[in-house]
C-alpha cells in the first residue's frame, strides 16, 4: 500500500505591512492581551490575584502532580528507546547535510544553556535544601541534615538537574529541529504538532499551540529573572552593604532582598536587555556567552581550589552511580494528596476521635516528627507516644505528595515553561546531527555538567556543614544567598570581594542574555519561525516580560499571606506550564509517528503525493 507524503505545506499568515508586519496577528494579540490582563490584575488587585493563583497553584498540583511526573519520566524513556532504535540514524536534514559547528563547538554552546541563573541559584542552594528535606527524610529514613541524608540529597539533586531535566528540552527542541531541517517547516511551535493536526494547523488550533509556547516562555523566563534579580540584589549588598536592598528578618528567619532592591535590580536588568535589542548589541550575545563560560569556570575553579574537593570528587561517583541505580522508580515514582478520610481510616483505633487534630501536622511536608508531636493539643497529645507515631506514620502519603509537589514539580514545570527557550536555541545549533547523537548529546553531556556544579559547590556547603565550620549559617540562608555564603566560608578575604563581584557580574550577564534571548524566542514564534524579528516588538515585550515579573514581586511582597516574594510567580508558572506539558506529550506522539512513516517512505519509496499528516 503506497504511504503518502507528510503534510508540510504550513501556511502562518502574517501581516504585510503595518506595526505588525512579519507578524501573526492573532498569536501577538492574544499572546499579548493575556500577559498584559495578567500584569493589570496584579497591580490593581494584588491580594486577589495572589491568592487566587495560589489556589489555581493548589488545585493544579492536586489535579495534576502525577500527570507531570509520568510525563517527564515518559520523555526520558522515550528519547532513549528512540535513541537504540534504527530511527536514531536519522539525519536533521538530508542524507548529505554538514553540521554546521564542530562537536567541541557545539557541546561548548550546550554548556551555556545549562550554566544558568537556575545553576547559580541552586548549585549551592539545591543539596544544602535537599539535605535537610527529601523523600527518604520525609518517609523518617534518615535524620534532616545528617550524614546518612547526603546520599539522598545528591540523588535528588542530580534527578532535578539531570538527564530527566535536559530530556524535557530534547523533546522540544528534537521536534521543532527535526521538522525544520528533514521537512523544511518553519520553526515554531504548531510545525511539531502537524503529524497530528495536518491542515487543522494552518487554523485556529495551530494559533492555540503557539500561544501557549508564547505563555510558557514567559512564565519560564519570568520565573529564572525572578530568582536571578534576588540573588543578584544579594551579591550586590555583598559587596557594597547598602542596608536598603534587603529585606528585615522575620521570625529568626535569614533577610530576603526588599522589594525596592528587587525591583531596582529589575528595571536595571531589563533596562540592559531592552537596550541590548533597541542598539544592536544583541549581536554580542555570542561574546556575553563566552564571557558567561570563562566567569563559570572561574567560579568552579575557585571551588576546586579551596573547597571541598574531595568530598565533591567522592560524591560526584557516589551520587551518579545511586541516580542510575533509581532511575526507574524516580521517574514514575509520583505521588497523591491523601484525604482525611483516608488518613483517619489508617490510624489506630485510639486516634480516630482526634483525627481532625493529627491529620494537618502529619501530612505536613516541610515539619518533623518532633515538631508534629510538639504541636499537638488536648486529647490528641494525651495519646500514647506509640499511637503519635502511628498517626505520623499514617500521614506519609500526604507529606510525600506535598514535598513532591512542593519541590520536583516546581522544577519540572520551570524546565517544561522554560522549553520552548532552551529547545529552539538547542534546535538552532544541530542541524546535521543526526536523532541520536542529538539526544545523547543533548541529555548526557549537559547533564553531567550539571552533576559537577552540584557536586562541587553544593558538596563544599554540605561539608562544611558537617564539620561544624558553617555552624548553620549555609542552612539558614536564604536559597540565593547560600552561594555567597558558602564563598565566605572557603575563600580568603583578600580574595573574597573579587570572587563576588566576579559572581555578580556573572549573574548579570546571564540574565541580560536570558532576558534578551528570551523575548528574541517569543518573536520567533509570533513571526511564525522568522530569525530575525523587528527591534519594536522586542523592547515592547521587554516592557512587558518586566511588568510581569514586576507586578507579580510586589504583589507578593505586599500580600502578608506570602512568606516569599517569588510566590506568585511560581503559581503562575506552574499553572501556565501544564497546558503546554500535554502539547509536549502530544509532541511525543507526533515525533514518533513521523519518524515511523518517514522510515516507512524510505523503504518503500512510493509515496503518492497526498497530505497524510
């Protein structure tokens, strides 16, 4: 039976002439009425808006956390079955096509997208958290932030930020790569759907898929401005100890950056980008890129050399072999909420009375067995010591799912939103590669340098900690303040205000080149695949990546419910990021189906001429 040809004939109408020349009008105006009502509901009702995503926030993760767990596990299974497959021969282009960077070239770019802001903030912060809160912690198989919890720690910490991590960008980018350069589509988001869609892709439906990467951009670069800005604000007061840019403590707790720092930080860290697009100094990304890789093999080198680099050396052995040894149950190891009633009809006879008292602090993620013992009340801390612990006991279910939402959701939502960014950028720089080593590649190289970072700078904090030199003082800092933290501990001090400033500007330009490579990747899909895009349009959403990052801060820092600023802007991405993870399973589907009939055309090499896809 003769196989007919792929549907290719992709038509995104864009607008002739106007302001929106070179530009779908209807992806630019819904793309853009959405992010602007956002950043108005911000403004004009901050405690409704941040109240209510936290609940959407809620309901997603209750709804939802399984589905984007399997998902992800899905996708690293995926590339890799695609991998082993003969399909895995495939060339991104035509049988004769060149690469067009050398591999060193191309696995030195990689690099780049994966030493981020994401990896300054969490190099240090990830282990250190990951240490004193994991499931292994939560299920009281280890001690908070004692020795036997270091190995959890470094296997959750790679599970975060490794192959499971980078599989998510392989998806979007081997997909969008794979259209462009074997069936010359634009591209764009909708060109992974048309195996699925065929001609319905040219309408409203293709218009949705864009949109919805157009969102997931910006929640996914809102999101890593947002943690950047703070730390760089707490590099800054490092290095200058102006008193205004931080926050006062509360509670005991380590000071967070002000608001007036965070968006002072903000409007000049946007200010950089948007004049980057309006003078064409853009076109020095490649050069802020490279400055990017020689600061951050400055900083890692600063680690090696005086910190803890045999501690880091072991666990980097340690911690990779007891990841691949995982690696099955932690991709589809996802977990529920656990119901009251449940939860009651678990406990002991004695404790059925005060169910209603034991089952908040049981099923809470982020206390402890003694901190839920010493806050029970009346009847229920009149029970027996035995039957406390079985009612702890009964609860763990919902704390595993409340620190698996909390926490590897968070992330996998952040990489998911963060896609459509790192997957174009990594589809731009692999033409001529063929599906395996663009997944192998793509997974495995990046991945283990993310490995080195996490076992270097977050080993020398971790170790430090267990020798008693950091007394706590990495710990109780603040997530972005831990890496400066942990640099005071090692570095000496003729040395330290250098290595800071070295970090700030690190940080700095990292963000500038996320910001300004971000908006470039929301035009490109506006534009309906287009290199190069009008300078208008990208300072238009530079004002208006800043008013979302901007408006949703202050709405966090002024609502008295929100212990974190950031808040908002993680609920919002959560719940941006999953209707565009069912389009990247979706995308799956259609990558497979073209690579089987491709494969099929190939061998029988009769297609008729007939759209199929």
């Amino acid at each position: 039976m003769a196989i007919r040809e792929p549907f290719t004939d992709l038509e995104i109408n864009t607008q002739e002439s106007g302001f929106y020349e070179g530009h779908s009008l209807p992806i630019a105006l819904i793309s853009k009425i959405t992010m602007v009502a956002l950043v108005l509901w911000a403004i004009l009702w901050p405690a409704a808006a941040t109240q209510t995503l936290d609940a959407w926030n809620w309901a997603t993760l209750q709804g939802f956390n399984a589905f984007y767990i399997i998902s992800v596990g899905f996708f690293a299974f995926f590339l890799f079955v695609l991998a082993a497959l003969p399909v895995g021969k495939r060339k991104l282009g035509g049988a004769d096509t060149q690469t067009e960077f050398s591999t060193f070239s191309w696995f030195a770019m990689m690099f780049g997208a994966g030493l981020g802001v994401g990896l300054m903030v969490f190099a240090t912060a990830e282990p250190v958290g990951l240490w004193g809160s994991n499931p292994v912690i939560v299920a009281q198989g280890a001690d908070a932030n004692s020795p036997e919890a270091v190995q959890s720690a470094f296997r959750y910490a790679l599970w975060h930020f490794g192959i499971h991590a980078w599989a998510i960008y392989v998806i979007t980018g081997l997909s969008l790569a794979y259209y462009a350069y074997t069936r010359d589509m634009p591209l764009t988001i909708r060109s992974a759907l048309t195996p699925l869609l065929g001609r319905a892709a040219n309408g409203f439906l293709g218009h949705v898929v864009d949109v919805l990467g157009v969102v997931a951009t910006i929640l996914g670069v809102a999101v890593t401005i947002g943690y950047g800005v703070s730390q760089f604000v707490d590099g800054v007061y490092n290095v200058t100890g102006m008193e205004w840019l931080m926050g006062d403590a509360v509670d005991g707790a380590a000071p967070k950056p002000s608001t007036v720092g965070l968006i002072t930080a903000l409007a000049i860290i946007m200010g950089m980008s948007i004049l980057s697009a309006v003078s064409g100094v853009g076109r020095g990304i490649k050069y802020l890129s490279n400055l990017n890789l020689v600061l951050s093999m400055l900083l890692l080198l600063t680690f090696i050399v005086f910190g803890s680099f045999i501690f880091a050396l072991t666990t980097y052995g340690t911690a990779l072999a007891d990841y691949i040894w995982n690696f099955i149950p932690l991709s589809f190891e996802a977990y529920s909420p656990l119901s009251q009633e449940a939860f009651t009809a678990a406990l002991p006879a004695e404790a059925e009375p005060v169910a209603g008292a034991l089952y908040s602090g049981a099923t809470n993620a982020w206390g402890s067995y003694d901190g839920f013992v010493a806050g029970l009340e009346g009847d229920a801390a009149a029970l027996d010591p035995s039957v406390q612990a079985a009612a702890y006991e009964a609860g763990t279910q919902g704390r595993l799912f409340g620190w698996q939402s909390g926490w590897t959701t968070f992330y996998w939502a952040w990489w998911i939103a963060f896609s459509p960014f790192v997957g174009l950028f990594l589809a731009r720089i692999s033409k001529g590669r063929t599906v395996r080593e663009f997944i192998l590649g793509c997974m495995i190289a990046p991945a283990l340098v993310c490995f080195a970072w996490l076992t270097i700078l977050g080993g020398t904090a971790v170790n430090n900690e267990l020798l008693g030199v950091a007394d706590g003082a990495i710990v109780g800092a603040s997530n972005t303040n831990k890496l400066f933290v942990s640099l005071a501990m090692i570095v000496p001090d003729w040395l330290l205000g250098a290595v800071i400033v070295m970090c700030v500007v690190l940080i700095m330009t990292f963000l500038v080149t996320s910001a300004d490579s971000g908006i470039l990747v929301m035009n490109t899909i506006m534009s309906g695949g287009a290199a190069e895009t009008g300078i208008k349009h990208r300072i238009i959403w530079g004002l208006i990546l800043t008013g979302v990052i901007g408006s949703l801060l202050v709405a966090g820092a002024i609502d008295p419910n929100n212990a974190d600023a950031l808040a908002p802007l993680q609920d919002a991405m959560i719940v941006g990021a999953l209707p565009f993870t069912f389009v990247m399973v979706l995308m799956a589907v259609a990558l497979a189906k073209a690579l089987i009939n491709d494969s099929r055309r190939e061998r029988a090499n009769d297609a008729v001429g007939q759209p199929a896809e």
